[in-house]
C-alpha cells in the first residue's frame, strides 16, 4: 500500500552524521513540526520496541502521547508507530541513501487504523509539516557539521543488539567536528554503525 505521504530532503552531511540525530529524541523539538518536549526515554532505545514519550501541538493545544520504534537497520532506515491522539495514529518511515558526503531522507507517513478514514482529506496538511520538518532538520543538522562552529554537542547512551544477539552500549556524540557516534560492544570493543541491528 502507498503511504499517504511521500517527502524527499537531501542533506550536505552523511548518512551517519543525519542518523545520529534522527535517533536522538532529545533533537526532535528543534525540527520535528509540533514537537513541543520529549520525556520518558526507555533506556534501550533505539531497538526495536523501544519508546519516548512527547507532547505535541500548537499554541496552547498540548497531546501527550509516546513514539514507538518498529524497526532499524543500520544508520539507513527507522520505522516508527507515532501517536498523537485524538488527532493521528501512523506509521512513519525515515529512509536514507547515501552519497559519499551527502545523503537523501525520504519521510514516508502513513495513518493507520480509523485514522485513514481522513488521510486523504488531511494529506495536504501531513504533507506540508513532512515538508517544513524536513527543512527545519536539514537546517539543523547542517549547522551542527557546518566549518567554524565549535559550541554544540550532546550525548545520549543507549543499548541495542549486534548480529550474533550481543548487547551493546551505544553512545552517540553529535558535535561540530564530525564525531557522531562510537558504538562500544563487550569489553569496549569498538562497532561500526554497519553492524548495529535492532534488539
């Protein structure tokens, strides 16, 4: 089945560096269309069934609810269930193709359940905040990795699973300089992004 909508960004970054923020929440206010602040991270985010917990909304209009991941692959692809009801249920797709420094996103939203009654009267409308939130992520994430800017980083560690069913400790660095993200297996052992997989 087609998703409702279809929204394609390119990014001056790699795909490494855009997946170090698509898979930290605590960026998801500064380009997410609506997001007004994100709590209750679940500490193996972000594997598979992991979760966190939002607000969204205009104004003075406030919807909690919480985002679920239903798969990840490598630093390319990241399906999420988001709920922000009573206004929508879907399920969002952020799929990446790299081009040596560069990369493409393609947001795919698609409303599920008694949601997709209204999806094609409201495509318009999901369609444009895919548009403005892709712009205001690329905007972001360009900045971050963009010459001469020394003052933003953060950090977030998480756990996911490598082939073979290791736990591993994810720790991912978003900073200026291009350092965006060091996976540590047993005993320190140093993982590529290639290698990580869903839990």
């Amino acid at each position: 089945m087609n998703p409702t909508a279809v929204t394609d960004k390119t990014f001056a970054v790699t795909a490494a560096e855009l997946f170090a923020v698509r898979v930290d929440p605590d960026s998801y206010p500064r380009w997410l269309t609506g997001t007004k602040n994100i709590s209750n991270v679940s500490s193996d985010w972000p594997a598979r069934g992991s979760y966190f917990k939002h607000t969204v909304g205009f104004g003075p209009i406030a919807i909690p609810d919480r985002t679920t991941v239903r798969d990840v692959e490598t630093a390319q692809l990241v399906t999420l269930f988001v709920r922000a009801r009573p206004v929508v249920e879907a399920i969002v797709q952020l799929d990446v193709t790299s081009n040596g420094d560069a990369c493409t996103l393609r947001m795919t939203k698609d409303p599920v359940s008694v949601y997709k009654v209204i999806a094609p009267l409201a495509c318009p409308l999901i369609r444009a905040r895919s548009e403005r939130s892709l712009q205001r992520l690329k905007d972001f994430v360009e900045t971050q990795h963009a010459p001469g800017i020394s003052s933003c980083s953060s950090e977030r560690h998480r756990s996911a699973r490598i082939a073979g069913g290791a736990l591993l400790a994810v720790s991912v660095h978003i900073t200026c300089d291009g350092s965006v993200g060091q996976i540590l297996g047993p005993q320190s052992t140093p993982y590529t992004q290639n290698q990580l997989v869903p839990a």
